[in-house]
C-alpha cells in the first residue's frame, strides 16, 4: 500500500472510532460488543460513558449482571426478573422524565449483559429479540417526540447458547450480529501479543481460555512485562457497516483510563499496528545514492579507469561517422591477404 493512501486510511479510521465512541450524528444507532472471560467490556462500556457526559448525553443502564449503578449513569434500570416488555416500558417512562434543552434529545441506552435475557425460561425472549431491541431505537407512537437514540449491547462470547426450538431458527448471535451497525470484538493485549511472537516464529497462534479445552482452564493469562510500555490495555477489533453496505475492519488500542484524566482532549485510541510492543521493528533508511549491492571486491571505476573506459574506441564506430543519407549504416571492411576475392561474384 502506498504511503499516501495508508496514510489516508489511518487517518479515516481514527476519526472514525473517535466518531462512534462520542456517539457523535449517531454513526451506529445498534454497536454490539463482544466481550469473554479473558478480556470483560466494563473499561469499554466506562469509556462510552465518559464520553456521553463530556458530551451531555442521557445515560440509562439496564442492568442485568450489575448490581450497583456506574459513575455518570442518569438511570438505572434493574432488568432482574422483569420480561422484555416491562423493561421497555420502565426505560420509556424514565426517559419521558427527564428534561432536555436540546430540541431533539440525545440518549445512550446500556445493556451490560443480553446473555440472561436470551436464557430465560419464562418469557420466550429469543423470538421477542427484535422487537424487545428495536422498541428502544424508534418512538413509541407517531405523536411521542423524537429523539437521537444509540443502543450499546454487550454479548458474553463464553456463555452456552441456549437451545432453539427449530432447527431453522438462527441462533442468537447471528442475529445480533445481523442486526449491529457495529461490532466490536474485545481482546485481551497480552494475548495478542502473544500470538504475533508466535507468528512471526512462524508457529501456531497459542489459544487462552476455553479453546484451550482443557479440564478445569476457564480463565487463559499471560504474564504482562513490566515497564513503560507493558502490556496494558484493551484490544479493539471493529467491524463498521455503512448505509451504503461498505463495511470498514479495523484494529484499535484503548489505553487503560488510569493514564489519562476524564477530561483529556486529545483522542486515546490509536490503531494497533502503532503501538511500540505490537509495530514491527523499522530498518534504518539509507540513502538512495548509498544503496550499493554488497560483494567482496570493488565495483567502483577510479577516476583514471573512467577517463581511460571513454577512450577506447569500440569496433566499427568509424560507420557511424558518415555525413550523407544512408552513410551511417555502411560497413567499412579491409580485405586480407588470405581473402579469396570471386570476380563472378562481383559482377552479380
């Protein structure tokens, strides 16, 4: 790839993550994240609501796993033992009640874990999985007032699918996964670094957690290096789809929040290929006047061999000396004592 165009590309893509994090002209009305047991979404999801204050965006969290509300979440709404439609409707009265100035409100809908929802004996929430997640996104009636709405839900990776009831019926992970706008698969950075050493050795890519399929290993880890750049920080892998139907992949690096304040400017995330452990390491450019190829004796002229290399006259350089129209073509030929010359030949 040329550098321009990278260059281009690195610049779009950072953009872009910064664009979907700050919930900005709701580039991705449905994000699913992808979280496991090596690698959780909480920093993720605490950087969306950092975001979303430092925006002045309503927060509402649907609490599934969390038992206490995070910092800078406006409601808190507990979906333990409630069925779908109670949710909706405790979320669309506690949204009706907040004031805004904005004339087309912003909110940003959290829901920590869809796994215990889908798992439900009481309610059939797989069937209801489509109109339970587009009754946040599209107003309740023609007459309720409209409102710019992004729906961030979690999916644990790691939790057994539960049964469906035809074998017909797609699972729920295809279909939150052809629903989101954007995906976002969560990596642990110590086992992606792991795996680009064994790359790069040319070996087979180690496994962590249950694709290990060992009896007993449910939690892969690494050891992390210690020192200015360890190993710190979650791996993002984002799928982007576009109105148009071009999707956009890439690969990004969010920092721990311990490193920078709440109220930092500047964009955190950067892309992976340019973090220091994970960037190859760069040859020294040399000149292009310097690049030489490498042998065991010289290959330079002196200054006399060249003078003495243009001197030389190379053979038959006297015919292309000639003045007149087809004199430059002519070969000039001095015939030897040893020469037979045929009279009969001439003539013809």
């Amino acid at each position: 790839m040329a550098p321009t165009s990278l260059s281009h590309r690195q610049t779009h893509n950072l953009l872009l993550i910064s664009k979907l994090l700050s919930l900005r002209d709701t580039a991705s009305p449905f994000t699913l994240l992808l979280d496991s047991l090596e690698q959780p979404a909480t920093p993720l999801v605490k950087e969306y609501i950092c975001r979303a204050k430092i925006s002045k965006v309503h927060v509402t969290l649907i609490a599934f796993e969390t038992l206490k509300p995070l910092d800078g979440v406006d409601v808190f709404i507990s979906a333990r033992r409630k069925s779908p439609s109670q949710i909706v409707k405790e979320v669309g009265t506690a949204c009706q009640t907040v004031p805004s100035n904005n004339p087309v409100p912003r909110r940003l809908i959290l829901i920590d874990s869809i796994n215990p929802l889908l798992r439900s004996k009481t309610n059939d929430a797989h069937s209801q999985l489509l109109t339970f997640l587009s009754s946040f996104l599209m107003p309740p009636g023609p007459s309720a007032p409209k409102a710019e709405v992004s729906l961030v839900v979690t999916f644990h990776q790691d939790v057994p699918a539960p049964p469906t009831q035809s074998p017909y019926t797609p699972s729920p992970y295809s279909t939150l996964t052809y629903l989101a706008t954007t995906i976002i698969r969560l990596h642990s950075f110590s086992h992606i670094l792991a795996q680009k050493a064994a790359r790069d050795r040319s070996l087979a890519a180690p496994v962590f957690g249950l694709e290990e399929e060992q009896d007993g290993v449910l939690l892969g880890r690494v050891d992390k290096p210690i020192g200015k750049d360890s190993a710190e920080g979650v791996v993002l892998e984002m799928e982007h789809r576009r109105r148009s139907g071009r999707g956009v992949s890439e690969w990004y690096i969010l920092p721990p929040a311990s490193r920078y304040s709440p109220q930092h400017v500047k964009e955190v995330v950067t892309l992976l290929d340019d973090h220091p452990l994970y960037r190859p390491p760069q040859e020294p450019e040399t000149a292009a006047g310097e690049e030489e190829p490498e042998s065991t004796f010289e290959l330079r002229l002196t200054e006399r061999q060249r003078r003495e290399r243009e001197g030389v006259v190379l053979p038959y350089f006297d015919a292309q000396q000639g003045d007149g129209p087809g004199e430059g073509g002519r070969i000039l030929y001095d015939m030897g004592e040893e020469d037979d010359f045929d009279e009969e030949e001439d003539e013809i």
